[in-house]
C-alpha cells in the first residue's frame, strides 16, 4: 500500500481462504473458509508499524490483525487466537508473562534442494563443522551478519537477553525478553523475517526448519511461560513463602492433558516429527520436571518470583501466535478444571504410555481430528481448516519419492 493510502486510513481487504493457505501456495476446499470466500479486513496494530531499516528504499512493514468485515476477530487468524485467550486469562484477572528461545541456522546459499546445506565459509577459508557450540570464536566470518542483525534489531524496538552459538554446526539461538504474550509473539515473527531479510543481504541462508541437517540436533522454540495477578503483578505460581502453588500444578496438568492433541500446532510440518524423533534435548513427550531437559515440561531453576513452565515441544518452523496460543490455552484449562499433574520425573526415565505424544504428521492430524479439547478451545472452524491445509501438505509431500528410498530400496528383490 502507498503511504498515503495507508495514512488516510484507506481499507485493506484480502480474501478469507488466503488464512489457510498451505506452505506450497494451495487452498483446501472452499468449504473450510466459507464458500463464497469473502474479504476479510487487515487491520493494522498502531503498536507494530515499522519503519524497515534493511530497505534503501523507504518502507514501513505493519503487523494486522485478520478481522471479518463486521468488526470481530477472524476465526481464521491465528493473532486473533491468541489474543482470544489472552482475554480468557483477564477475565480471571489474571496475565500471562512469556518469553520465547528460537533457534535457527545459518548456511551458505543453497541453489539445489537436493543437496544437503552447508555452513558458510569462515574467515580461515574453512566451513564450521560442528566444533564451535557455545564458543566465543568468531572465525566463522557471521560478524558483520550478527552486527547488523543487532543494529535492526534496536531499530525495530526489538529487545534481545541473550545469543549464544547452539550445539549444531552453523546454529544459533537468540532469547528474547519476557514480556505480554500478543507482544511476544509479534517480536518473534518480526524477529525470524528480519533474519531472512538481513541473510539476503550478506549472502546468506537462515533457515528455521525444524532439522535441517541429519544428525545435529534441531531447532526449537521453547516458551517459557508464567501467570501474573492483574495489578498486583504477584507470580501465581509461587506463595507467599516461595513454594508452589495448586495454580501452578493445575497448569502443568493441563499441559499434560492437551499436548498430545496440540502436538500438531506445535509441530506443524512433516520435517517437525525429523526433530522430535531423534532428540537431542528435543523431548516428545509430556513429562514434567524439575530442571531436566528430558522432560516435555521443565521446570527452569529459579527464583520464586521467575517460576515458570518451560514447553519444550515447539519447533523454529512453529507458527509463534498458535504455538503460544496453544500452550496457554492448555495451561487455562488445567487451572479452570483444577486438573492434577503426574508426578515429577528426574533423572533417566520411560516415558510412560499416556505422556507419549505423535511422532509423525498424519498421527498428530489424526490426534487433533479427534480432539474435542481442540475445538471446544479454538472452535471447529479453525481447527478443521487447519487440518484440511495441512493434509494437502502432507499429501504433497507423500506425492514425492526421496533420495533414501531410491538408494536403499531400489535394490531390494
């Protein structure tokens, strides 16, 4: 939109099915998202216009929120989810506090898919392989990349705790401070485009898919998540003496109770499942503990005033609006239900049966078709439209035969 259409407040409008678009570019059938597919209205946040500090060209990027043309939130929009149950906490009196930890990777352009990434060439002529986690090194030749990436980062008002080199090679993980859950999750999408944005610049790749390389460990995005009294901004889930609450028991429980069901939202693409099912400090599962990175739920060593639930099932690739929807949702309703946890896990375990989350696409589709849970929260219409376009994408993948079938299996009688 031209700037003056935008300060004049001129109207944008976008077709309703374009919500359910799928990751190739198709739709699911008409019927998912109203057979006459009618316009929606994009409605910008003043709060998230941005001026874009990597364009020569002036520009300004507004995040919107999806609303129908009568006034109220799309059931669609994945922002207007979020900020659904955000408003279910306030009618408690209660806030959500969260914090997101994404992790990405930075390769050398990569011109043919079929063939594996690889790191950039660093400073010494070599490429990265797999020495440097949680180095201070910086012969990897990334600096003038992360320098920008901080610069823009300040510019887009976009406050950063720490970054920190990952355990795969060419991997990294930024966090970012915790804050309202709506605010978070637009500085994580915000975040992950101008990584892209500033990649292209340098000639660089940044990749957010879950596992993009085999045998290194994955890219997440783990959500640290806490509930606050309104107005007093007392931490609910410790007492007066520092212990734990039944409030925080009843959201753990309600975790547990949901994950499996939401396994889908929170891995939402075939690659997910590549992550989840070769952990490296990537549980699927939904156990909880105190401080194990094993655990589904852990619980991070702190302070009464900072206790918190760390849901470690997220991929990078994880939309941040449904995935942090998702998770509190879940949380609310093991409070509102008063739910009872299991017991804490430590150490080694065996996951046990009931706390054994999908481990492929088409179970945690199937998982979600069946969930009651999912649409009593989401409602039928978001939740079934969001199965249809992610079964076109499962039927597109299917639909193609990979490099180890023809390699391992052409030879066989």
């Amino acid at each position: 939109m031209t700037a003056e259409g935008f300060l004049e407040g001129r109207r944008l409008q976008m077709a309703r099915g374009v919500l359910l678009q799928c990751i190739m570019g198709g739709y699911p059938p008409a019927r998912f998202y109203g057979s006459d597919d009618s316009d929606l209205a994009l409605v910008p946040d003043p709060v998230q216009i941005h001026r874009l500090p990597w364009s020569k060209q002036p520009r300004a990027f507004a995040i919107c929120d999806a609303d129908e043309l009568t006034g109220e939130s799309s059931n669609l929009s994945t922002r207007g989810q979020l900020k659904a149950v955000i408003k279910r906490y306030a009618a408690l009196g209660l806030s959500p506090v969260v914090a997101t930890e994404l992790e990405f990777f930075v390769f050398a352009p990569n011109a043919d898919p079929t063939q594996p990434f690889q790191p950039p060439l660093g400073l010494d002529g070599r490429r990265e392989d797999g020495h440097s986690a949680f180095s201070v090194s910086s012969n990897n030749g990334l600096r003038p990349f992360f320098s920008e990436v901080y610069e823009y980062m300040v510019a887009l008002g976009l406050p950063r705790d720490t970054f920190m080199h990952e355990m795969g090679v060419s991997q990294f993980e930024i966090n970012l401070l915790h804050g309202d859950p709506l605010l978070l999750a637009d500085q994580t999408f915000l975040f992950k485009h101008l990584l892209k944005e500033v990649a292209l610049k340098h000639g660089l790749t940044v990749v957010c898919m879950a596992k993009p390389l085999a045998h290194t460990p994955g890219s997440s995005m783990h959500i640290h998540q806490s509930i606050v009294e309104i107005g007093s901004g007392r931490n609910v889930f410790s007492d007066d003496t520092g212990q734990e609450t039944a409030t925080f028991r009843h959201f753990i429980a309600g975790q547990q109770a949901a994950m499996a069901d939401f396994t889908a939202l929170f891995a939402p693409n075939v690659n997910s499942y590549q992550r989840l099912c070769h952990p490296f400090a990537s549980p699927n599962n939904a156990c909880w503990s105190h401080d194990n990175r094993a655990a589904g739920l852990r619980i991070p060593a702190s302070s009464p005033v900072a206790r918190r639930v760390e849901n470690r099932l997220p991929g990078a690739d994880a939309n941040p609006y449904l995935a942090i929807a998702a998770s509190l949702a879940a949380g609310l309703y093991g409070i509102e239900h008063k739910l009872e946890p299991s017991e804490p896990i430590q150490g080694e375990f065996e996951v046990p049966d009931n706390l054994s989350l999908p481990c492929t696409l088409h179970a945690a589709l199937e998982r979600l078709k069946r969930s009651r849970l999912a649409k009593e929260l989401f409602g039928q219409e978001f939740i079934e439209g969001y199965i249809a376009s992610k079964t076109l994408e499962l039927t597109s993948f299917y639909d193609e035969i990979t490099p180890w079938e023809r390699r391992v299996l052409a030879a066989q009688a």
